[in-house]
C-alpha cells in the first residue's frame, strides 16, 4: 500500500462520525452503493475491518476506532488548506457565502445585498439561513452574522451595535384589547412567543415576571411568523426596536422596561479574512449595518 485516497479517507471520517452509510451518503453527495463500494475498498487496501455490519447498522471496531483521531487531524488540515488558498485570492469575482438567522436574513441583508450588488455586480452572494451557528472552519459560509461574540481565537469579529429590543403590539391589537402599563398586566393579554425554544420565557422570566409555556397563546419557532403575526393583531410579542419603526402599524410597549440587547457581530474565519472580495462584503456589511441601526 504505497498510496491512499485522501477521498477514501474522508469518506470514513464520515461514516465513522455519521453511523450511518444513508447519512454518510446524503452528506456526501454521492450514493449509498458507491459509499459501500468505497468504504470496501479502504478495507480492502488496509487489510483491515473498519466496521462491523449488522441490522442495526455500522459499528467502529477498535482498529477503526484507532484510526479516527487521525482521520479528523486529516480532515481539518484539509479544511485549513482550501482556508488558506481561498485567503490569499485577490480577484473580486466569485460567490461569497453568507450565514444569517431568519430575521436578520429576511429584514436586513435584502436591501443591503441589493446595494452592493449595485457596486460590485462581479460578486455573487450565497445567503444561508439558519438559527444554528454554521460551521466557519468547514466553509459552510464565508461570513457570519451571529447574535453572541465567538470565542474560537481562529475567528476574526467585528463588534456591530447592539440590537435594541422591546415589547410590540399593532394598533388594531391595542384598540380591542387596550395597552398593559407593567409587566403584571401584561400576563392578561395574548401573548406571541416560543414553541420549543425556551428563550423567550428565560428573557420575561430576567425581568422578574413568572412565565410558563400555557402563558403563550399563540407559538412558533419562526421569528419572522412572531413578527407577521403581530402585525396583524395576533397578540404582543417582544423584537427588534429598529424594525418596529419600519411599520406604523406596529406600536412599542412599556418602553420604561429595559429589556436586555443583542450583542451583533460579524465573523469570518482569520484564514479568509484578507480574502479580497470576503473582505470587500465584510466592510461594506459593516459600514450598512453600522448606519442602520446608529
């Protein structure tokens, strides 16, 4: 065995870590078939079983057990490699990937990526959606803004002004059902918040107020329904000061109750960060988002 596949490897690193050859292969991007092919062959080559097979799935043995450290050892240089080339590229034309949560990525960046667009047309911008944190290191995005301050020392951040909040309720709300002047009237009204995610009970619960999930009468994960749902009179609900004002209809609440902020920031990988064109978006993000919410 005088050569082997960086691919092979990889592909066990995946399985290994998956469990699963359906999951490896989706992953992957390639069948399961081919998947089981290939894994057959690393054995083949290694002379050695890397896996146990059974109706219940795969099984590391122990020698394929050993074996893991390495493979991820592998995996990340690999990561760091394609990292480092992509850092030292000073050509403007490409794609850009940004990661985003659901309100930022619905109410901020559309207009932001519209304008620089405008300025820079030779670069294409990817934006991913996601209340997870994407992985930076594995270029799942080149960008992202996030809500909390990254504490991998590898990660560039930029601090971005705070995010205001505040209690909201639309006109037609507040005509019908009038406006609570403290946090204890507030538990007599409709209240929109949270399905499985208990942030914003733990937030009502900060500022002294006991909240329980039968409180909410209307729930949903997705940020942007809270929002609509308010909008059009569902209830009260608790976002962003700096989209409140975007719409008339909406009204803040009990502005007296300081409610705590979102830190904002925007990260890259340091690997990437003189990336001319990740560096170009970088800055013109921040100039926007710095004026935005000033």
């Amino acid at each position: 065995m005088n050569h082997l596949s960086w691919e092979l490897i990889q592909i066990f690193s995946s399985v290994a870590k998956l469990g699963s050859l359906s999951k490896a292969a989706k992953a992957l991007n390639i069948s399961q078939p081919t998947l089981s092919r290939q894994i057959a062959l690393l054995e083949k080559k290694l002379q050695i079983t890397l896996f146990e097979r059974s109706t219940q799935g795969l099984k590391l043995t122990d020698l394929g057990a050993k074996l893991i450290e390495s493979s991820e050892m592998m995996q990340q240089a690999s990561e760091q490699f394609v990292r480092t080339a992509s850092g030292s590229i000073m050509s403007l034309a490409g794609n850009v990937r940004v990661s985003a949560n659901e309100v930022i990525g619905l109410y901020y960046l559309p207009e932001a990526i519209a304008e620089f667009n405008q300025s820079y047309p030779e670069i294409q911008v990817e934006i991913d959606i996601s209340n997870q944190s994407t992985s930076l290191h594995k270029r799942d995005a080149d960008i992202a803004l996030r809500m909390f301050r990254p504490t991998q020392p590898e990660l560039f951040a930029k601090r971005l002004p705070n995010i205001e909040l505040n209690f909201v309720a639309s006109n037609d709300y507040l005509s019908k059902h009038g406006s609570p002047k403290n946090l204890q009237e507030i538990e007599q009204h409709t209240l929109i918040g949270y399905d499985k995610d208990p942030q914003f009970i733990k937030l009502i619960k900060q500022l002294g107020l006991p909240v329980v999930e039968k409180d909410f009468y209307l729930k949903t994960d997705f940020l942007p329904l809270q929002i609509e749902l308010a909008r059009k009179g569902a209830g009260i609900t608790i976002t962003h000061k700096h989209l409140i004002q975007q719409w008339d209809e909406l009204n803040e609440l009990m502005t007296e109750i300081k409610l705590p902020h979102l830190e904002f920031w925007l990260v890259c990988h340091a690997d990437v960060q003189h990336n001319r064109r990740i560096r170009v978006l970088m800055s013109f993000l921040t100039t926007y988002l710095e004026k935005l919410l000033s």
